[in-house]
C-alpha cells in the first residue's frame, strides 16, 4: 500500500511537468526561435525561425500594368515592392514593433515601416507590406499594409531588407546585391515556407509574383 507521502509526490510531479509544458508552449508563442541558417544556390542567407518565416520579396515589380502589385490601378515602382512574412506555427504571433529596414535606412536606424501595436499573425496567416499606395484586394486574407515611415525602395542593383524585431535584434537579411538585378517579378520560396528562394515565373509559369498567397496563388 503507497503511503500518502508517495501520492502527495506524484501529485506535485505532475503539476511541475504540466506547468513547464505550458511555460515552453507559451514561450514559443512569444519568441522567435532560430531553427536553421543556411546559405542557398543564391548566396542568400535562408534563416527560418519557429513560426515566422520570409517567404517573397518584390524588389523589382514589372513595367506596365502587370507590375501593379498592390491592386490600386497604378503601377508604381515603389509603391508595388512588397515583403511577404508567413506565421508558420500552430500559434497566434504578436509583431507589434517589428521593423522593415532597406539598407539607407538601417544606416540611420529609422524604419521603412514598423508594425502597429496589437499586430497578431494568426496561425497560417501572412502579412504583406507594400511600399506604399493603397493596397486594393483580398491577398489571401493576409495582413496588408502599406510601409508606414518611407516607401520600402529596394534598389535593384545592390540593396539589403533587414527585419528586425521589437528588441531590435536582426531576424532576417535578404541581400538583393547577390540575385538578378532586374528580374521583373519577385523572389519566392519554393516550395512555400522552406524552400530556397527563385524567381517567381519559375517556380509557377506565367506568374509574376503572389502576396498573401502560396506561389499557385492558393491560400496558406
């Protein structure tokens, strides 16, 4: 027969082992974990953490009417740059504070656009900034927003997107010095979410670019 000292035991160790269960649950929700830093076929660094990941990147938005990414009727080539991050995890995401940097700004530390407070990223949901206008469609129920401190400006011929997050510490670098300069559609992760960034025609015939969306234009 256990005594009672064994069962006021057993029920201590199971309230410790529940409680740092939920702990690690909750840390995970609140925390960027680093889970892999490889360099890729294009020299880029492929940095993909726990639940957020940088999946497209317009830099160069094709001439005319085609390049009219962000949905507003006019193509401009600031305006319709774009950035495409994925809440990849079971669990929602606050980005409130998270930073979009092109390299001039960086050097000044002043943000091309930071997120507004009470940002949540549900599971499976992307956010997409745009480098201004007035971003018009659904996008794949995606966050839109429009860069809220200067127009995102990636220059073609060498430029670098920093994201930084709300400590300020560096969570991904996209060297745009090392891919095409002018390849009039962006750069996607294929497959989605894990795979090596390539121009988007690529890895989907015939279109361009995809914000909000997986590369066959399907939701997250």
């Amino acid at each position: 027969m256990k005594s009672k000292l064994f069962y006021k035991i057993l029920h201590i160790t199971f309230f410790t082992i529940l409680l740092c269960t939920v702990n690690i649950r909750c840390a995970k929700t609140e925390d960027v974990v680093l889970v892999d830093n490889t360099n890729d076929s294009t020299s880029t660094i492929d940095t993909i953490y726990y639940g957020f990941v940088l999946n497209e990147v317009l830099y160069d938005p094709p001439s005319g009417s085609p390049g009219d990414a962000n949905g507003d009727g006019i193509r401009d080539a600031n305006d319709d740059e774009f950035v495409e991050l994925i809440n990849s995890s079971a669990n929602s995401l606050d980005i409130s504070g998270y930073k979009l940097y092109d390299a001039d700004r960086l050097s000044i530390n002043t943000a091309n656009h930071e997120f507004p407070a009470n940002t949540i990223l549900n599971p499976g949901q992307a956010v997409v900034v745009f480098g201004g206008g007035t971003p018009t469609g659904n996008f794949g129920g995606s966050l839109v927003f429009a860069a809220s401190g200067q127009v995102l400006n990636l220059n073609n011929s060498g430029d670098v997107l920093t994201v930084k997050n709300n400590n300020d510490s560096v969570l991904f670098s996209f060297d745009v010095t090392s891919l095409s300069n002018n390849p009039n559609e962006s750069y996607t992760r294929f497959p989605d979410l894990y795979g090596n960034f390539t121009q988007h025609d690529s890895a989907s015939t015939g279109i361009l670019y995809s914000p909000g969306t997986r590369v066959d234009g399907t939701d997250f």
